[in-house]
C-alpha cells in the first residue's frame, strides 16, 4: 500500500487540548480559553492567521463535544455556548433550570445532546436546530432550551460510526468495537494506552499519541504506520477518503492530510453511494446490510431457501428489540505485537448476534 502525505497547514507551537474534524472546517482547542477554527480547503502550509477564525472566552472551558455538526463548548462558569462552523456564528444557550445543577459534561446519543452533572446525572437537551440557527444568524445573543432528566445511555467521548454500523473508541488500553442496537461488544487489550479509534474507509487509524497504525479491522492486519519520528500526532477523520491528522512539535503544529491513489480510483463511483449510506443511523446501517444479505441469498433458489428466509424475519423482527437487551460483555482479546494489531472483530460480532437470535 502506497501512501502520499501532504502538509496544509502550520501554525506556531500550542498547548493543543482536542480537535474536532467537520469538513472543510477543522475545530482546534489551543488552551483552556481559545478555540480555532480553521478552513481545511485553504492549503497554504504557512501559517496566515487572517484565515482563521479565533474564539475567546472569558472563562475556562471545561468541555467542548460535537453534535450535529454543531460544536457546544461548556464553560467552567457553567455557560454553554453552541458554534457552527459553516459560517462561524455563535450563540449562548441557556436555560432556567441549569442553575441547579453544575454541569462537567457534554455528551450525545444518536439524536440529542445529553448534558452530565458533576454527581453523574444526566440531562437530555431538547431544542429546534433550525430556530437555533435563526437566532445565529440574526445575531442574537442568547437561545433558550429546554431539559428533561435522561435515564437511558449516550455515546463514549471521542466515539466513531464505522461503515458497518459498529462503533469505535478506546479505554484506555483497550480498544472497543460496539453494536449499538444490540449492544454486543468485544474489548481488546494493547501494552500500549489508545488515545484513538478513527476510521478511514472500512479501516481504522488507531493512534497512541506517539505513533498511528492503519488497521483492517476484517482481517486484524495492519496496512501501514505512519512514521512520524520526534513528534507528537492527533488523527482527526476523513473525507472523501483523503484522511487528515494533526503532528507537532515543541516548535511547529501541521495540519497532516494522506491518501492512496489505488483506493481514490477504486471507490470514486460509489463516493456518493458510500456518503449517504455513513449518514444513516446505527440502526438503518444494519437495515441496509440486512437487505443486501437477502437480495443475495432470494436471487437464487435451493432447497434451503424458505429456511433462510425464515431466519431473516427473525433477524428482521429482533432488530428493532434487541437493543433493549444488554447481553454480558464479550470476553476481552489481548492485542499482540509492537505494531498493535487488532484481531478481527465484526466476525465475532455477528456471529454472537446470530446465536442470540436463533436462542431468543
């Protein structure tokens, strides 16, 4: 596999603390009080800071997290404000009922923005994206919303929808590939701390903070490592199968973006294919996969056909129950090797599924 790598952009060393990748738009928190926001279809490797647009806030920022394209900052003063990168509008969004709880956390399900108490209770934001964003645009300060006590489940930090409907992230050691409907999941184990899971293509760059190694995740094979001696690197997300990263330094940050012609040929008719289907929900990605299965096993006859169709209504019926079920965790796998390979996954995935299916 032959990978071409380019450098945009640079800047002048900073305390980076996270990004976030919205393309063409790159969110970059610099410090405690400073958020960049930066246009990733400008590509001039010097640093033009007339081109970038910055945020300062008065106070600390606790957390920033995205949702909906939408980047919400949490302050430590317990203020929230929402950002939209595509035009670089803000707002203030409060609500009478915050005061009464100090909020730390900013996190999401698949619909809504989910806010966590210092003492771990959680908030289910509601609010109309569309009056949001007119109240941006003109230029209001604030936009009032509303909360309701959430009691159900929300997304890890710095979590990915793989093209399989199967999400990513990393706890600490571990990597974490998870089925949201069913709630299936495996966990393997490194020697090494995963910072994280991106992917890019039906592949993962898996990263800890010193090295990223891209991984097929089908046949725990590792495709490439990025080499990058000295230096310290942030994988941000791809687009368009062209996959961007941050890499710095004590004295430079660049703004990183890599490719392979091979797999730009191989999947430029079905780009736009590919981009909707990865908009779906977890759910409806399953839903897609499923009717792909039984066009391919209807399109053929044999004396086991009405057995398989028999088994895709149970799939069919189960899919939309099944998440309300929390099986036990699948037993933890140990990664192996210095490259951190990753054993195979989805297999074991949908093979638990199946059993759980055929024994409901």
């Amino acid at each position: 596999m032959s990978i071409t790598h380019s450098r945009l952009k640079k800047f002048s060393s900073f305390d980076l603390v996270n990004a976030h990748f919205i393309h063409p738009k790159l969110i970059i928190q610099e410090d405690t009080e400073k958020v960049r926001l930066c246009d990733l279809t400008a590509r001039n490797e010097e640093e033009d800071p007339d081109n970038d647009k910055i945020y300062n806030f008065d106070a600390k920022i606790s957390n920033t997290h995205v949702h909906g394209e939408l980047l919400w900052v949490l302050l430590r003063s317990g203020d929230i404000i929402v950002i939209n990168p595509a035009n670089g509008s803000q707002i203030q969004v409060t609500c009478e009922k915050l005061a009464n709880y100090k909020i730390q956390k900013l996190r999401s399900n698949e619909k809504n923005v989910i806010l966590i108490s210092k003492s771990g209770e959680c908030l289910m934001v509601l609010f109309s994206r569309k009056d949001l964003e007119q109240d941006m645009i003109d230029g209001k300060t604030e936009h009032t919303i509303s909360i309701h006590k959430y009691g159900g489940s929300y997304l890890p930090v710095e979590s990915h929808m793989l093209t399989n409907g199967l999400i990513a992230y990393t706890e600490g050691e571990a990597l974490v590939l998870k089925c949201p409907v069913t709630g299936l999941y495996e966990v393997m184990t490194s020697t090494t701390k995963l910072n994280s899971a991106v992917p890019w293509a039906d592949s993962l760059i898996i990263s800890d903070g010193a090295s990223m190694w891209l991984v097929d995740i089908k046949d725990s094979r590792i495709i490439y490592q990025f080499k990058e001696d000295g230096i310290t690197c942030y994988p941000l997300g791809s687009y368009n199968n062209y996959f961007y990263y941050l890499v710095w330094d004590q004295m430079q940050v660049y703004i990183c973006c890599a490719w392979d012609e091979s797999l730009l040929d191989s999947t430029n008719d079905q780009r736009d294919n590919n981009s909707s289907i990865q908009k779906l929900s977890s759910q409806e990605t399953l839903k897609v996969q499923l009717k792909t299965i039984i066009d391919s096993w209807t399109s053929t006859t044999d004396p086991d056909q009405a057995h398989r169709q028999q088994i895709i209504q149970v799939w069919l019926l189960r899919l939309i129950i099944l998440h309300r079920r929390r099986p036990a965790p699948a037993p933890a796998r140990a990664l192996s090797g210095k490259a951190v390979p990753v054993s195979s996954v989805r297999g074991a995935l949908y093979s638990q599924l199946v059993t759980q299916q055929a024994c409901a």
